[in-house]
C-alpha cells in the first residue's frame, strides 16, 4: 500500500523531472529501488502514470514516468492530504513539547510560548 507520504513524493519527484531513471528516483526520496519499481507498476496501473520511451546519450532507450490528467487530479489531492497530516503532527509535536516544559520547568505553567 501506497501512503500519502509516499504517493506525494514519488508523484512530485516524476513531475519535476519524468526522466529520471528508477534507481535516480530511489535516491531522491530515499527509498529502495525495488520498493520504487513497485510503486511506479502501482500508479501505473491505476492510470496515475504512464511510461514513455526517449532516447539520451546516457541510456540508449530510457523511459520517461509522467504524470496523467488522472494523476496530477490525485496528486493535488494527496498533496493536500500530505499537508493535513504534517500539519496534525505538528500541533501534536508543539502540544507535546510545552507539556515537556511544563514538567521541567513546572514554576512557569502558565508562561509557555
């Protein structure tokens, strides 16, 4: 299963640069290139990405992993939903470090920034 964690980052990297390659895409996000192969074969099957072939100096016949009209639409949804939950865990960290503060410094319970 795809998180939107991962959705967003795979989806942003191949819409900022489609020609990178599986193994240049594992490295930018920080994944293994199995687990990278097994998520481009996932999007693609929905219809979120499609491979196209190109020719470069580096790699005789390569492929491109762009973004369909279907994909940039879940995209901008998974990219909204990546937010919502950084933005929870945030208000979760911040909860969790004046509460930390209260118990070092429990004089000043009423004085947290």
């Amino acid at each position: 299963m795809l998180t939107d964690e991962l959705k967003y980052k795979l989806m942003e990297a191949l819409e900022k640069n489609p020609e990178l390659s599986q193994r240049e895409i594992s490295k930018v996000i920080g994944i293994s290139l199995g687990k990278v192969n097994f998520c481009i074969n996932a999007l693609m099957e929905v219809g979120l990405v499609k491979a196209s072939n190109f020719k470069n100096s580096r790699n005789k016949l390569a492929y491109a992993y762009i973004l369909t009209p279907k994909g940039i639409q879940e995209k901008a949804e998974v990219t909204s939903r990546f937010l919502q939950s950084k933005i929870r865990e945030r208000d979760q960290l911040t909860l969790e470090i004046k509460k930390l503060k209260r118990q070092l410094n429990p004089e000043n319970k009423g004085n947290e920034q």
